[in-house]
C-alpha cells in the first residue's frame, strides 16, 4: 500500500473543513514530471538517471537514486508556501518508500537518506527549526516505506525562503540504492471550532500528530 | 560562573567565535553524549553538513562555555569558531547544557566526493569566571507580563525616527507564552498619543501596532552583563531593539546622557545592502552602538554590526544577545561571541551648565549612571525604511519578536565598577568611537574663529588696554552703558593725535580670517561737534598697518570692516604697507582724526562675505571658515588629504566609502554649542567643485549633492552627472538650479554647508573618489543673482495640473495625506486628504517668497471642491495665508469675494482680493503659504481637491 487509507480520510475530512493556503506545488506528481521541483546534486551537470519519474498505471512516482551515477548526493527540493493563521497548524505530510540493491547490511555502512527543511542559507533544520532534519541520514537496508504527518513548529509559519528536500547519498558502495516520493502535502490545518461530529478525530488526528512530532517512526517494512 | 537557573532548548546554536575567557583552562567533559549524523550534500554551498548532537545525561548542569573539538577530520571544517591550542578545530557552544539537555549543532566541512571521518570531543573551561552573579532575571514562565518588571509605553510618537508604528498595552502586541514573551507588530491603523509622554491632549495615527517594554522604575542598573535570548522578526521595514536608556538623563536629554543597544537589527532576511552582499543575499546582520555626545541634534554614535556564521539569519533561531558593562567599557556579545568593545576613550557627554558654558562629563560619563532596559519592535523609521529594499513591504506582517529570558548579572568582583568579570573574546573589533569637541576656551581661542570676541562687557584676557598718547589729550574707560547693552568703552579724544588700542602679547596668528574675516564692532559718537572721523586699525606694528576710515554717528551702528579689503588696502598713512596676518599684535586700533568722544562694544572678528566675488571652500587646503567632515549611519567613510596624480590640481580631498549611508561635507566652523557659521551667498551664481572617481564597483553609479543651510534648510538631494572613472570632471551647478530644485528649501542668506557631496545614499559602498577646487562664484552681476523671492508681475498660474517651480503641497503636522490625483473632469488637481485626528493644517508652500505688490488690485482665485467633509459637521472650512517674515491672515472661506462656503462634491470658484489681504495684515510682498483646511481640531475625514491656482493682476 502506498498509502495509509485511514489517515488519508482524515486528512481529507479535516483540510476540507478547515485547510488554509499552505501548499505545495505537484506534491503527489500528479503531472507526472517535476513540474513545481528542483533538481540538485554534488555532480555537475547532474545525471539524468539519477532523477526519474515512475509511471503505475498514472499514478506518478518520483524516484532519487544513488549510485546509478558518480554523484554522492542528490537532492530533490522545493521551496514551500508556510502561509498559515494564528489559530491555524502546519502539517506536513510525507510518502515516500526507500530500497536498495544490498540488504542487510551493517549500520552506517549502507546509501543514506535525509528529509529536511532548509532555510535557503544551506542549513538544516528539524520540525521544531532546531539544527537538524525530519529524517537524518537514515539508512537504506532494503526496502522501507515512510508514512508521516508532522507538525512544524509554529515559528514556521508565515516564514519565506524556505525549503523541503529529499537528499539521499551514496556511501561509495556503487551498488544502487533509492528513495521514492509518492506525495507530499503542506496543510494550514485550524485546530479549533470543528464541528461536534468531527471533534473526536480532530482530537484523534492531533494526538497522532503529536506523536508523530515527538517521535517520527511510524515506518512499515515490506 | 553564569549561574543560569535554567536552560532553555535553543532553537538554534551557536556555532561561531567565541568569547574565549582571558585565562580559560579547557578540561574534557566525560559525561556528555555526542552523537553525529552522517554527512549530507549543502547544494547552496557546496559543503558536507554534519549533525551532532550533544546531550548531558547526568544529573548536574554542564555549566559553559562548552567547546565541541573535532579532530583527525578527512576534510577541511568550513565552520569552526577556532583551534585550540593543540591545533584541533573547535566549535563554541554558546552557553552550557542543564541536566538532561540535548542540542544539535551543524557542522561544516568542505567538499570532496570522499567519505568523512572526524572525532568528536567536548571540553569545558574550568576556569570561566564564577564572578557574574545573577541578580534579575525574567524568564516569562507566566502567562502574562509581569508588572513588576515591566511597564508599557503607550504612545504613537514614532520614536522621534518617524517609525509607523503606535505602542500598545495590549495583549495581540505582547504576551507571555510558552515560556517567551512574544512582541508582535501588525498592521493596523492606531490613534494615540503623539509623544512620548503618553499625553492624550494631542494625538497621531499610525498604519502599525506593535509594543515597547521597559523596566524604568522597577529595575535599574549601572554595570553589569546583561543576557538577553531572542528571535527576531524578519522582512523590510522591521526594527527590533534591545536597548537601555538613562534613567535619571543628569547629562541632559538624549543623547547627552547616553544610549546601549545591545541589539538593533532591520530589514532581516531582505535584500542584504551589506558591502559586498549580491542580490539574493539576505540581511542578517544585527548591530551593537552607543549614542552619546550632546544633546541632539548635537549627538552621535558608534557601533558595529555582527553576522552569525554559516548563514544563520537571526530571525531563524533564538540567540543570545549580551553586553558586559564596567565603568570605561562596553562590550557586545552574540551568542558568547565577543564582537565588539567600546571604551571611553571613544564616547563622551557634553552638556551646558547653569551659565551656558559647555563641559565634558567627568569619567566615563554617560555611561556612568542608572539605566534601565527596553524591548520592542518598530515598523519603518528612519533607518529601516531608508536601507535594504526600502520602505516598509507590508505583507511581512505580523511580525514577532520572541524572547526567551533577560538576564542581569552583577560583577561579584567589583559591583561598584562592573570590573574584574570581563569575558574577552580574541577576534573583537575596538569601535574607535568619537572624540569629544574641544570646547573652546575663550582665553585658549584667541585669533580663531567662528568667532574672535575681542570686548563683550570687559577685555578678554589675552588683551590689555592700551594707548598712544604723546599730548594726553586721549583718555578712555569702561562704563556701564543701558542694562541691555552692559559695559563699553568710552573713548575720548580732545586733540587729533593718539589713539587707543587693544593690545597683544605675544601677537595673535589670525590667518582664519585672512580671506572672509571681518572687524566687526559696535560704536556710537556721543560727541562729536567737530565731525571727526575715526580710522579702526589691525596691525603688526608701526608701519605694517591695516586701515579703514569710518564716520560715527549719534545712534550705535555696528560697523563690518572687510579684513581682506582692509589687508589690501595696507596702510593709508604710510602705503606700500599693511598688516601681517599671522602675527597680530593689535587687532583693534582707534584713531580719531579729530575731537570725539565714541563708544564701542562688542568688539570681534567673525566671517562673512560681503564684497566677495568667488569664496573658495577647498583648493589644496580648507579655506576657513570651511572644513570637510562627515556623517555616517554605519560604517566609515575615509576622509584623506592627498597629492593628486594630475599635478595641476596639487592636493585633493581623498573619499573612500566603506559604508552605505554616508555624506561627505564641506561646511563652516561651529561654536561650541554646535551653530555652524551661516554666510550670505545671495551675490553668488554658481557652486563649482572638480571629481575624479578612483573606483566605483557600483552597478548604478549615481552621485549627489546637495547645499545646505542649517539642516534641514536646503537644497534637497540633487543628482549630478555621473563622472567617468578615472577622469577628472569639473561641475558648475548654478545656484538658481538648487534653489529651484524640487523639495528645496535653500535660502542663500544663511548658507552653512556650501557642498555635501556623496554616491547616492544607499548605494556607496566600495567608491573611492578626490574632490578638488570647490568654490562659490559669482559673475559680478548682482542683476543676475539667484532670486531671493518671486515677483509677480503678470498673471500668474500657480497651479494648473501642475504646481509653478517652487510650489508644493504641505502639511504642517503629518496627518494629511497630500498628492497630485487625476480628476475626470479636470485632469489633474491636488489633492489633500485629512486621515488622522491630530490637527493640522495643509495647503500649498513656496520654497521663495512671492511678491504680489504688482497684484495689489488684483485677486487669488483658484477652484476648490470639497470631495469629503470634516467627520465633525462643526468644522469651518478655513484659508490661511503666511508669509516669510511672519504675518498671516486666517479667514472662513466664505470670506471670499463669492461668498460661498465650499460644497461636498461641488467644484467652486473662490477670489480673494490681494488688496484686502494686504489691508487686514498681510505683508503682500513675502507670501509663501496658501493653505485650506478645516477648523483646528476638526479636520479629520474631510478631503479636498485645488485646480487653477491663479494670481490675476
């Protein structure tokens, strides 16, 4: 599964009723190319390969690979719209899979993977704007899938000049490795007034949100 | 130590230089955990990042300052605050770890497609001072602002720096939160005071809220380290301050009596205007300075700005901002970091004691008493608006500056001095500061100008009477003259040989005067039956004379003799012969040539320019009363006295720019209490100055200048043609251009500062340019001088789509909105717009005077629709007509001759006969304001439109 069916109702319930302009643009690849990222890499010009699109039966993948070319680190990124209301919450939502030629490796020896913010300077930062990232450096060891909500800190907001990127790096292995995003989305959630039918899965929704910013590990193996 | 009581999670760290302790002894720390991530590809700079992450599990805290080592590194460290003495590269931590605290840093290393390995260590300086002690502290745990510690300022005075901003007690512009106190600043149109005081009585409108916290009154201290942790708010037209203002101000006002701020910062993460900074790079500089010196304007300031390393923006993360304040010496700190120190050797007060006479302050005076501290968020001003992208971009707002804690700590080792505590970090910048002005001593400033009194009520001391008497037929004394007036001295002569003198010794060097020095002096004949004259003398002694030849009269004249005539002409008893300048030994000599009994007072030497032709302001050397100087908002400007490469033009000035906002000016000496001398250049044409640009990286190379006249008396900005580089260009800028320049108020009467000279304000940084032969000519023709005021001698249309050269919209007091609009019917008109509810009054100014004698019987006409009435139906609508030399005339405009009061909506014609107003008081020669406005008070809401501006012969 790509995707986790309850969560995404909720999410749907929730940002329709509530959802301000936060945004991301071709978050899902719905137009099934890059249109709205930008491509980076340690190797210039950067490899063609390296960034493909994954076509299943049109539902669109992005696919970053390490080790199909000589580049250490390739990243995909875009800057992010934190547009959002004093009452509102900012979540982001990741899907994204990683898998690898090699498995069962030893820790830290295997390609890696980061997901973080940028603030356009070439720092790093965690969900709470603390020097870090949402996934840092996380080895790919086969195959992973990651299903995330996460809650950016509220000094987030209405911030400019920032970034969300998907890094993913070679540990000079040259065996291939890859991290797929199947969608991302940037919601302005207003966490007050839901109606009486609705209150208990907002109330659900937040504290898995809370969960999933204290603790980031709601990963399915396949 | 610094005794935190508690540490809070930093958003972000300080990776930077630090503040290493004079004396610090590092010791490992065996308990902490580091942990580091691998290393990720930086695309925007192409460096390896690395998280670590340092956590402190024990149960005690790890008191700072704390320095992560990174050893045996594959790779080059692109971030490092240092290397220790061993040689390995460290990071300072900016303050320690509380028990079980974890924080991350980033580190940075070069790239290479290669794997990274490093060691990771932490040392803690065992020896960092223990001396601080805390002794206030707000760590805003509440859950509102704490009154014991705060009080609000409420007003929407505009901080004296025009800011947009109106201060506010309420909650949506400040709170307590989370731990932090939040000020937040918005858009939203605010009423309220219009001062600082709070004073209700009188009020302004402002476009912003936002909110300034102070502990006047609740805490106050002299020396001390002072913490505080924020994050700042970002966007073009923001000005976050943290800052401390005098408590008791005994040196007088501001800025006698001393301003800190700790940390300012504007415009972050907007175009940077750093120098050197390329488009796509974003402020993030903060900024540490003293305000000093006298009371305003007479004050100035020194300061310097500060980067966090790597890129960090400070309104990404909370920071620490410090000073450590000890008698004689200021430092500033972020994050630990040591950036800058400024000691007494470079700021000073000076104020006026009860008779007038000027004094230093003793010490380290400001600096030296009770302050207290202020917190706030300003919108726009004169500094925010005026740099980065200018203005205020109003879709940054809301804005908010977090603050985590403020804290105070008292040097243990000497409380009374702040000294003996200090954290001096090896990199920190010395401000040099300022000089305090000589004060000039009468005694000590004999000779010199802007002003050589020679008698005011008595002698100065550097002179003695004397006198040449070879038949005792002079005699002389002091007396008492009128109250007013005081002491003079009557001087008798029965005969008509002798004479009376002041005399010098030694002799007076008194050069400055040379050239547009005159003898000035006050004298009256009380006797004078036999119409003698008088020759006043200057001279070297016998026969190097300088003379001149006057006819007192009965009532006191104040008589100006040209010294530079009076040097040409010599001696007109023994010619061939005149005084020599630089040795004076009697500068004021009276020699009636017959019997008379005179009486003199105020005897001086001062500047003036009567009878001069072509004043020359700099050519190979400053000609007094004129020197070059100064002033800089930051950063420097270098001023050099250099041989120029072309021989022909001998020494120049030398301006390297190393700043943004800047001006350079060439301007006249000033008193002690800072007046500048003010010279009549009404009989000059033209303002000539020779350029050569050495360097000018600047993509736009615009350059300006300007003349002055007291500021904010002058000609306005007024662009000139760009020179090549490396070419020397000669300007002659007539003075009818500057005077008829839009937006100048020059008045050729009281010219003080005949060039100011800079690359356009805002863009400088990186020019290197000589300025030479910079002069104030005239032709000789006194017909064809500047005009001093406009003669209306035919119909005249002062405003028809279009104001006449000279006219503009004005209003008095900033609560009118004035501007040129587009009518339908009409084309367009202007318009005035009373948005705010303070009062005021607007209309139309002239930057000369109009003379409308030829229009005695004629009419002022002009169509006036009121497209919007006064909020209050009470409001009359009123004309006022003002002069330069102060009369005016206030009438209902119903006054007029169609007797008609304006009409909402309604295009109207009103005539006022010139006549009329010349009989009710009107001096109809000097007119230069023509305003329209509602009763005082009542203006508000109402807006009116003004076509066919007309004075009709």
């Amino acid at each position: 599964m790509k995707r986790i069916l309850p969560f995404l109702v909720l999410n749907t319930i929730l940002i329709s009723a509530t959802c301000s302009a936060a945004t991301i643009t071709n978050g899902d690849f719905a137009t099934c190319d890059y249109s709205g990222w930008s491509q980076a890499s340690d190797l210039d010009p950067i490899a063609p390969d390296d960034f493909t699109i994954i076509d299943n039966g049109g539902t669109c993948s992005a696919q970053i690979s390490a080790d199909l070319s000589d580049a250490f680190g390739n990243i995909l990124f875009q800057e992010i719209d934190l547009s959002a209301s004093d009452s509102s919450q900012l979540w982001l939502s990741l899907d994204f899979s990683v898998d690898s030629a090699l498995s069962d490796q030893a820790p830290l020896t295997a390609d890696y993977f980061s997901v973080y913010l940028n603030d356009g300077s070439g720092n790093l930062f965690d969900q709470d704007m603390n020097f870090g990232a949402l996934f840092d450096a996380i080895d790919i060891n086969g195959a992973a899938s990651y299903q995330q909500q996460i809650l950016l800190a509220d000094s987030y907001k209405n911030q400019t000049g920032w970034f969300l990127e998907f890094q993913i790096n070679s540990n000079f292995d040259f065996e291939a490795a890859s991290i797929t995003v199947n969608s991302v989305a940037l919601d302005a959630v207003e966490a007050v007034s839901a109606p009486a039918g609705l209150s208990l899965v907002v109330l659900g929704f937040a504290f898995a949100g809370w969960r999933q910013r204290t603790l980031i590990k709601e990963v399915t193996h396949v | 130590m610094f005794k935190f009581t508690r540490l809070l999670t930093l958003s972000s760290f300080a990776l930077i230089a630090s503040a290493q302790p004079t004396f610090a002894e590092w010791q490992n720390v065996d308990g902490a955990n580091i942990t580091n991530s691998r290393q990720t590809f930086d695309r925007v700079n192409r460096q390896f990042k690395v998280n670590v992450t340092v956590s402190n599990p024990s149960n005690t805290d790890l008191v700072g300052p704390l320095r992560l080592l990174v050893d045996n590194a594959t790779l080059a460290s692109a971030n490092m605050s240092g290397v220790t003495e061993d040689g390995v590269p460290y990071l300072s931590l900016a303050s320690g770890l509380a028990a079980g605290e974890t924080r991350t840093v980033q580190l940075a290393f070069e790239y290479a497609r290669t794997r990274l390995n490093f060691d990771l260590s932490l040392e803690q300086d065992a020896q960092e001072q223990s001396d601080w002690t805390l002794v206030w502290q707000d760590e805003f745990e509440g859950s509102e602002v704490d009154d014991t510690k705060w009080s609000f300022e409420e007003n929407c005075w505009g901080g004296g720096n025009n800011e947009q901003q109106c201060y506010t007690n309420r909650a949506v512009n400040s709170f307590v939160e989370n731990g932090k106190l939040t000020i937040l600043a918005q858009q939203e149109t605010f009423t309220g005071p219009d001062n600082p005081n709070g004073d209700t009585s009188s009020l302004a409108t402002l476009p912003y809220t936002s909110a300034r916290l102070r502990t006047l009154n609740k805490a106050e201290w002299t020396y001390g380290r002072f913490e505080i942790n924020a994050k700042l708010p970002a966007g073009q037209g923001t000005w976050p301050a943290i800052w401390m203002l005098p408590t008791d101000y005994v040196y007088g006002t501001w800025a006698a009596s001393g301003e800190i701020d700790i940390m300012e910062a504007v415009n972050l993460k907007a175009q940077s205007d750093a120098p050197g900074a390329e488009p796509g790079d974003l402020e993030d500089r903060t900024h540490g300075t003293l305000h000093y010196g006298r009371i305003w304007p007479g004050n100035v300031s020194s300061g310097t700005d500060y980067a966090i390393p790597s890129g960090v923006n400070p309104a990404d993360g909370f920071h620490e901002y410090a000073i450590e304040w000890e008698d004689g010496e200021i430092r500033w700190y972020v994050d630990d970091v040591h950036y800058a120190t400024q000691t007494s050797d470079g700021w000073y007060s000076q104020y006026q004691d009860e008779d007038g006479v000027w004094i230093t302050g003793e010490g380290s005076a400001p600096f030296n008493e009770r302050f207290h501290l202020l917190l706030n968020v300003a919108v726009g001003g004169a500094w925010a608006s005026n740099v980065n992208e200018k203005g205020i971009d109003s879709s940054v707002f809301p804005q908010t500056m977090e603050i985590d804690y403020v804290r105070v700590y008292e040097c243990s080792i000497n409380p009374s001095t702040g000294q003996g505590c200090a954290t001096i970090g090896e990199n920190a910048e010395l401000v040099p500061g300022n000089q305090a002005p000589v004060i000039r001593d009468p005694s000590d400033n004999v000779g010199k100008g802007p002003v050589f009194n020679l008698f005011t009520n008595s002698l100065i001391e550097a002179l003695s009477f004397e006198s040449y008497n070879p038949n005792g037929s002079v005699s002389f004394e002091v007396q008492e003259d009128t109250p007013d007036r005081g002491n003079v001295v009557v001087l008798e002569q029965s005969g008509s040989v002798g004479n009376m003198f002041f005399g010098a010794s030694p002799a007076i060097n008194m050069s400055e005067f040379a050239e547009y020095g005159q003898l000035v002096f006050d004298i009256k004949a009380i006797e004078n039956g036999a119409g003698s004259d008088v020759l006043v003398k200057f001279d070297s002694g016998w026969p190097a004379v300088s003379d001149a030849r006057i006819t007192p009269t009965s009532a006191w004249q104040t008589m100006r003799l040209s010294v530079p005539d009076m040097l040409s002409t010599g001696n007109s008893l023994a010619p061939g012969n005149t005084a020599d300048i630089v040795d004076i030994s009697n500068p004021f000599v009276v020699e009636p040539t017959g019997p008379i009994t005179l009486a003199l007072d105020n005897v001086r030497y001062e500047f003036g320019l009567d009878g001069i032709n072509e004043v020359v302001v700099f050519d190979d050397r400053d000609h007094a009363p004129f020197s070059i100087g100064s002033f800089v908002a930051n950063g420097s400007v270098e001023i050099e006295q250099v041989v120029s490469a072309d021989a022909s033009h001998g020494e120049v000035k030398q301006l390297t720019f190393n700043t943004n906002e800047s001006v350079v000016y060439f301007q006249t000496q000033a008193d002690n209490g800072g007046t500048t001398v003010k010279l009549d250049m009404n009989s000059l044409d033209m303002l000539e100055f020779d350029i050569l640009v050495i360097e000018d990286p600047r993509d736009t190379r615009n350059f300006v200048i300007k003349m002055d006249c007291g500021f904010p008396c002058g000609s306005g900005d007024y662009p000139i043609e760009t020179p090549e580089i490396g070419v020397w260009k000669s300007y002659q800028i007539p003075l009818a251009d500057l005077i008829s320049h839009g937006g100048s108020s020059l008045n050729l009467a009281t010219v003080d500062t005949p060039l100011v000279i800079f690359p356009a304000w805002g863009n400088q940084q990186g020019v290197v340019m000589q300025v030479d032969n910079v002069r104030v000519v005239g032709d000789g023709n006194d017909d064809n001088n500047p005009p001093n005021e406009v003669v209306i001698d035919s119909d005249t249309v002062l405003f028809d789509d279009a104001f006449a050269p000279g006219w503009a919209l004005w209003d008095c007091c900033g609560n009118a909105n004035v501007s040129i609009v587009a009518d339908a019917e009409r084309g367009m008109v202007a318009n005035v717009d009373f948005f705010g509810p303070s009062p005021t009054v607007s209309g139309m100014q002239a930057s000369l005077p109009h003379n409308l004698a030829a229009a005695v019987n004629g009419t002022l006409e002009f169509d006036f629709k009121l497209a919007s009435a006064p909020n209050d139906e009470t409001a009359q609508l009123l004309i006022k007509f003002e002069t330069s030399n102060g009369t005016f005339l206030e009438m209902a405009m119903s006054e007029s001759v169609e007797g008609l009061a304006p009409q909402v909506g309604q295009w109207q014609h009103f005539t006022f006969n010139v006549g009329e107003l010349q009989q009710r008081g009107i001096d109809i020669e000097k007119l230069n304001l023509i305003l329209m406005f509602p009763s005082w008070t009542k203006a508000q809401g109402a807006v009116y439109q003004l076509d066919n501006v007309e004075v009709r012969l």
